[in-house]
C-alpha cells in the first residue's frame, strides 16, 4: 500500500478513536505530502522514496523542537512535540545500528580506495546515497572520520 493511501486510513481510524495527538501528527504529515504532491513542476503524487524523505524531515523538526523545549522547560510543550515525533517515527524504517553503518562504512571505503581525511567527501557521498533513510547522516559522518582517520 502507498504511503498516502496508509496515512489516509491511519487518520480514519485515528478519527474512530478520537486519539486528538495522532490525528493531529497524521493531518501534518498528510498536509506536507499534499503540498508536494501539487507544487509546480509536480505530477500530482509523491513516490514513496520523496514521502519517505517529507517524514524524515517532519521527524528531526519535531526532535529539534523537543530539545528546545526541553532546554527551556517547557514540560507542556515539549510532551506534544515527542508524541507527534513518535507518530511519525512509525512510518520511518527502523534505523540501522552503528555496527551495520561501520560495516557498509568499511566496505564503502574499500571499493572507492578512500586512504584519508581527504577522501571524506567521497566517501561521504557514496554512504549518503547508499544509507538515504536508514541512516543518521552525523552518525555515518562521525564513523567516516574514526575509520579515515585510524
């Protein structure tokens, strides 16, 4: 099943169990999709891989709003941003542990002949491509840098 078509069934039945947070988090997140299902240039329906990306998004915004919030004290506030970040952390793959992103790391900079600092952004670009989703990009850049650098 489509991502737009999942979300529209999930906010039936968020709606059927009058869950106000869920529902909220799933109209937000059908509201992003829409608007770049008909922005200019568009052919009217967002491929999973660009939903996938729109979540991404819509998920770090909700983490870094919680961090500030949590910076603040705003206990109230800060309770609604964590459970809109989970309702949309549902629809996000599991991420990958930093074993698993070592090991394409490794093998990544066996196949480009990456020997140091210098071959970073190589490396990097290939592993941003290759983990697009299932990896936190700082977690990727931070495992580059031990395994360039040792």
């Amino acid at each position: 099943m489509r991502l737009i078509e999942t979300i529209n069934n999930d906010i039936k039945q968020a709606m059927r169990d009058r869950d106000k947070v869920r529902l909220s988090a799933l109209r937000a997140i059908k509201s992003k999709l829409l608007l770049e299902a008909t922005k200019e240039g568009g052919n009217g329906a967002v491929s999973d891989d660009a939903g996938l990306k729109i979540l991404q998004k819509l998920y770090k915004q909700h983490q870094d709003s919680a961090a500030i919030y949590r910076e603040q004290g705003r206990e109230d506030l800060l309770e609604e941003e964590v459970a809109q970040a989970e309702v949309v952390g549902t629809y996000l793959p599991a991420p990958m542990s930093e074993e698993e992103i070592r090991s394409v790391v490794e093998t990544i900079v066996a196949d480009t002949g990456a020997s140091g600092m210098a071959d970073m952004g190589k490396v990097m670009g290939v592993a941003a491509k290759q983990l697009a989703g299932k990896a936190d990009n700082k977690i990727v850049s931070g495992i580059v840098r031990q395994i360039l650098a040792g």
